[in-house]
C-alpha cells in the first residue's frame, strides 16, 4: 500500500491537469445542442481508461453511450468483482452571469478547481480511476476485479441505464455497487451515506370556467380555480408538521436507536444553518430532528403554483385554472404507487364540486436503505477512517437517487455510497467547484477500499 499511497501522492499535479481537462467538455445531457460534446467526452474517458491500462469501450444505447471499463483479469479469476458507477454528464451551467470563471474553462483558485462538473461527477469517479492506475502502475495486485459504467444521462434522469444494466447482467454480475456522487458533511467527517429518500411527483389541476373571466363581472358566482387550489394544499399539513393525508404514514418504517445516535453524531449548528438557507425560523414535523427531518422522514412540498396572470401591472381576471407541481420524499417501506394513490384518493374527497380536478402522474422512485453494519458498509468506514485520518460518520441523504434501486432490482447487489461533495461544491449552481483536498483523500479512500473488500469477514 505504501508504494499505492506515493504513486497518488507524486501524480496529484497531473490527476489535477487531467480533471481540468475532463471537466472542458461541456457534456450537458439536458440540451440537445450538447450531443456532439457528450460523445467527445465519452471518447476522451475511454481514450483515458485505456491509457491507464484498463480494458474500455463505448457502449452504444437508445440514448447517450455508456463507457464500460474493466481492470485486468484472469477467465477464473475468484477475486470479488464491484462495479463503479459515474456519470460524465453535467447539468446546464445557467445562468452563465453569476460564474465568477467561465463554467467550462476550470480554474483553480484556493484549494478548488471551479468548472461545470467538478464534483458532480467527473472529479468523484476520476478519484476511483486515479486509484486504480497507481494499483496498475505500480504492479502492486488489486485485491478486486473492478467495472466502471459510467454514463450519460443521469441528470436527465438515467432513461437508458436500466435497460443497459438488464442487456449485461451477466457480464455487470458482482458483489456489490461502489458510487461516489453523494456528498461528505466535512473535510473532518468523512461520510457513509447508508439510506437515500424516494420520491412521487405529481402535477394537480384545477379547472373552472371555460375561459378567464372578468372579476368584476362575474366575481361572486364562480369558484376561483386558485383560490380553491390554496384551500386544498391548506388541508395537506398541520401545524405540527404532520402530513393530513389519511394513511401516509402507514407503511413508514421508523428510525432504530442506533440510527439515532448516528445521525445525533453528525455536526448541526442551527443559526449556521438558518444563516445558510436564509430563514428566519426553521419549521419541521415536531419530535424530529432537523437532521432527521431532511433524511429520514417523509415530506410533501408544493415545487410550483401557477395560475392567472403573470406579467406586470393589473389585470382583474377569474383565471380558468390552477395548477400546482408537487413532490413526496418516501422513506423505506413506502411506495410511489402507493402515496401517489392516497394522494389523488383524499384530494377527489376534499375537491369542491364546483372545480374539475386533474392529475398527471410524473416520476416516481423508492427509497433505499443498506444496513450500517453490514459487511460492505463496515469496509467501507474503515477505508474512509484510512483516508482521511478521522471517524466517519453515517448519514442518511434527503434527495433520490433512482438509479441505486436499478441496480438492485436488476444486478440485485447493494450500494456503497461514498461520496467526495462539500456542502459548499454548489452541485447544480453556478461556481460549483470540487475541492482538491477531498480529491487526494478520494483516491487514497479508493486505494484502501478494494483490500477492504476483499479481507476476511
């Protein structure tokens, strides 16, 4: 491990120049114009494998290429086989205005590279590959035989990567999953992230008149569509923080007490966070922390409201319709069919007569939770407390991440979340940035990760 650990350490300069490079591609899957600069990204990542000693290619799917790249290894090979994931591509960069640096120019300022990317996700699976070359490199034996999939449509949702993971399930067959694209609490507190929330969206519209009406005219004789919709989203919660909806706690698995102790262990200082959100008062369900609150406990939020008119000035209208965007984080053992039903279920109870209501079913994804104790979560702590000298901690994350329940359902392996994101990277804002610290770290909790795996239970 000690000629692994110097390898990464002698090479940090150039693994730098090499995630600069990696992060000009503009790769943003959401827009159509980007097509031709995902592929080039793609090619470069293979090129890259390639030059690192792996065995990669280009796989082709419905939508962008998935880079599948594998590590050298004999046909009988009995060594356990993981599979890293990643993503090459990166969401839009506008608004272009508030970039300090242009967002695919990368630059180093501090202690971090800026650039489009950066963290989510070229830097945290280059951290994986970086690893890999200094095993490769310096002829010291990896304990595992490795995969990457990395592809290219994650924030666009992962369209392609179930049918990819179904098409090569005999080749994609391991032990378990390895994905760095969740985030670290601290630089001090490494992070396991052992649970994730599930999601339900859900578009609700209320229509009235046949047209917008004059509010003067007939203001007093119709329902106001908007109106309606507030006083039906009002129904939805108390003042408790409890959601009203009858049965949606049912199925709720609630937290152990050791999960509790774990999650007290994370560091929270509530004016620091009142001071980052920008609020006044935190507002959550009462007998929960704020950190259970936004990991591990179901919610309900309006996403949008749209209705009436919209530009400047006046305009003294009944509008036709409103409509309001709204989504539900799941915690294990809830479903999306099974909320998005209790959902439609009570608003058609409590709708007025006198407005016709809508549905139009969005997405939907469960919740997942591996144990912390297990096997694979126990190496994995241990690999972080190498890296980064300290104590990790266990951390349940409040956003989805479809794909870990595609890989389970499909490959039926667990997850190994680790991710390598600050609070501060501004994933999905304007000056995201990796920081370069935590790059070095990945990579030697990569380094570790692999024996870890691979030693006696």
């Amino acid at each position: 491990m000690k000629d692994i650990l110097a390898f990464l350490k002698k090479n940090q300069a150039r693994f730098v120049r090499e995630l600069c490079e990696y992060v000009r591609f503009p790769s943003v899957s959401a827009q159509p114009a980007h097509r031709k600069d995902l592929m080039a990204c793609a090619q470069w990542l293979v090129r890259h494998c390639r030059e690192i000693g792996l065995d990669a290619e280009l796989r082709p799917t419905v939508g962008n290429p998935v880079v599948l790249a594998r590590t050298p290894r004999r046909k009988a090979s009995r060594k356990p086989h993981y599979v890293i994931y990643g993503h090459y591509d990166v969401q839009p960069p506008e608004p272009f205005e508030l970039w300090k640096t242009p967002p695919f120019e990368p630059c180093v300022r501090g202690c971090s590279l800026f650039g489009r990317g950066a963290s989510d996700n070229k830097g945290q699976h280059l951290a994986h590959l970086n690893a890999v070359e200094a095993y490769l490199r310096t002829g010291a034996e990896l304990p595992c035989d490795l995969t990457f999939v990395i592809e290219g449509e994650e924030e666009v949702g992962s369209k392609s990567l179930a049918g990819f993971l179904d098409k090569n399930r005999g080749r994609l067959r391991c032990d378990g999953i390895v994905i760095s694209d969740t985030g670290l609490v601290s630089k001090s507190h490494p992070t396991f992230t052992y649970g994730l929330r599930g999601i339900m969206a859900i578009e609700v519209k209320l229509r009235g008149p046949a047209r917008d009406l004059h509010s003067g005219i007939f203001g007093g004789t119709v329902e106001n569509p908007a109106m309606a919709l507030c006083q039906l989203l009002a129904q939805l919660r108390d003042k408790k923080g409890r959601i009203t909806i009858p049965g949606f706690y049912d199925d709720v698995e609630p937290l152990t007490a050791y999960e509790r102790r774990q999650l007290a262990r994370l560091p929270f200082r509530e004016r620091s966070y009142r001071q980052f959100l920008g609020v006044r008062k935190l507002f959550g369900e009462r007998g929960y922390t704020p950190i259970e609150q936004r990991s591990a406990r179901p919610t309900l939020e309006i996403n949008g409201l749209t209705s009436g008119y919209q530009g400047e000035g006046s305009k003294t209208i009944i509008p036709a319709w409103a409509s309001v965007k709204i989504t539900a984080r799941l915690v294990p053992n809830q479903t999306p069919e099974r909320v998005r039903q209790l959902f439609t279920r009570h608003l058609r109870r409590i709708c007025p007569a006198t407005v016709r209501l809508e549905f139009n079913q969005e997405h939907g994804g469960e919740a997942y939770v591996v144990s912390p104790q297990g096997r694979g979560a126990q190496a994995a702590l241990r690999a972080l407390k190498h890296a980064f000298g300290c104590e990790p901690v266990l951390m349940r994350e409040g956003g989805s991440i479809p794909i870990v329940n595609a890989f389970k359902k499909i490959l039926g392996v667990d997850s190994l979340m680790l991710g390598l994101a600050l609070p501060d990277d501004n994933a999905h804002s304007p000056n995201e940035k990796f920081d370069l610290e935590v790059f070095e770290c990945g990579m030697r909790m990569s380094a570790h990760l692999w024996r870890e795996l691979a030693a006696p239970y």
